[in-house]
C-alpha cells in the first residue's frame, strides 16, 4: 500500500461531462424561464388588457354605485388582488434545481484513497472514512461474476460499501472508471491493500465485519488480475 495520494478514475468521461452540463444548463434555464415567465407576464398583462380611458384615480368614481365602477376599481381595487401566476411559477422551481444539482455532481465528483483513507466527493459534500477500520459491506459486491460481459446480462457493477465505525458515516464507491467499465487493476489492488492494511487476519472468520472486508479485497484483486488478463 502506497501513502502517495492516488486519484481514482470515477465519475464521468470528459464527453459525457459536456453532455451533462449541457443538459442540466438546459433544464434549469427552462426552470428559471418558468419561474420568472409569469412575472414579467402578470405586469404585462396587466397593461395589454387593461382598460384605456380608466379613471384617473378612486377620488373621481367614488360617488358612482359599486356597480358602475371598472372592475379594476371594484373590492377594494384589482391592483392589490393575488393572483395565480407568480405561484403557478414556482412549479419550475425543482426543475431549476434539479438542474444545478446535475451540473454540480457531474463536475465535483471525484474519489481520492489516502493511504487507507478513502475520500468521497458527491455534488454537495465530500466524505472520508478510513477502509482499515471501517465496517465493509460485502452486499455491494454481490455480483461474483467479473465478466466484461456484465452489462449484457444485465448485472450491475459492483461497489465499494464502508461505513465509518466512529460517526457512521457511509459511503459508496462505484467501481467504475471513467469511460471503463471497471476501474483501472491497480486503483482495484490499492483499495484492497487498504481494505486489509491493519486488519486483523487472525480469528477473522469469528468476526462477520472483517471476514467481510476480506471477503470484498478477494473480490477486489479477483477482479483485477481478470481486468490484467482481459
């Protein structure tokens, strides 16, 4: 195990970045346009099909009956009425967020091993957990088979599940490269070298957590040396 910090090749390809901050800078201009649409509408509405030789003010149709007055005159004057256009705006307010938030994980995405520190980073926040003495699910590698014909039968590539004993914090680590359909064989053997660094090896069949983290370096290295082979 190397203490040199390596960066591992998750996340998107440099195309399929373009195209997705492309299409998230779509979907939230098409938000914003939604959310700001019926407010410049409402005023201009307003002076389209308002009346052209209203009264100059309440003072001169005050003496006149309720019924002769305009209707922009009417309960207490139409100006200070609520309407639905401002509100029915705010409906484009999540596809503006969803927006951001798809431009944002696309570029800040990004994982970092740090000796047998595993660092994190999502669309929001970043999160590490050392994988020595983490708690290491074996369920996000379930799938044994290590094929590149994987996608094709329909099985999902496996992940990296740890969780910090401490602060419980979880994180999931896709293994998968950018533009590759597994990471590279030797970020694959560093995360299982990091996985087992530190780690007790005797009486480890007692103890489900760490018979389970060896369980997941096997798979680790299994699929590495097929990744050399292939």
């Amino acid at each position: 195990m190397t203490n040199q910090e390596l960066r591992l090749s998750v996340g998107a390809s440099p195309g399929q970045r373009t195209l997705s901050v492309v299409v998230g800078v779509f979907v939230t201009a098409v938000g914003a346009a939604f959310v700001l649409l019926p407010l410049i509408a409402d005023g201009l509405l307003r002076r389209l099909t308002g009346p052209g030789d209203g009264f100059a003010s309440y003072e001169e149709a005050r003496d006149l009956p309720p019924g002769m007055l305009p209707p922009s005159l009417q309960d207490s004057g139409g100006e200070d009425q609520p309407t639905l256009g401002p509100l029915a705006g705010l409906c484009g307010l999540p596809c503006a967020v969803l927006g951001v938030y798809l431009v944002l994980r696309v570029l800040r995405t990004a994982a970092w091993l740090d000796g047998s520190r595993l660092r994190v980073r999502g669309a929001l926040r970043s999160r590490t957990v050392d994988l020595a003495t983490a708690v290491i699910d074996s369920r996000g590698m379930s799938e044994r088979e290590t094929g590149d014909d994987m996608r094709a039968r329909g099985h999902r590539l496996p992940v990296v599940m740890a969780t910090d004993r401490d602060s419980g914090h979880r994180i999931m680590l896709p293994l998968r490269g950018m533009g590759l359909a597994t990471l590279p064989p030797p970020e694959l053997l560093a995360l299982a070298d990091a996985i087992t660094s530190g780690r007790p090896d005797e009486g480890r069949d007692s103890e489900r957590r760490d018979s389970e983290a060896y369980a997941v370096a096997g798979d680790l290295r299994r699929l590495a040396e097929h990744r050399r082979r292939t």
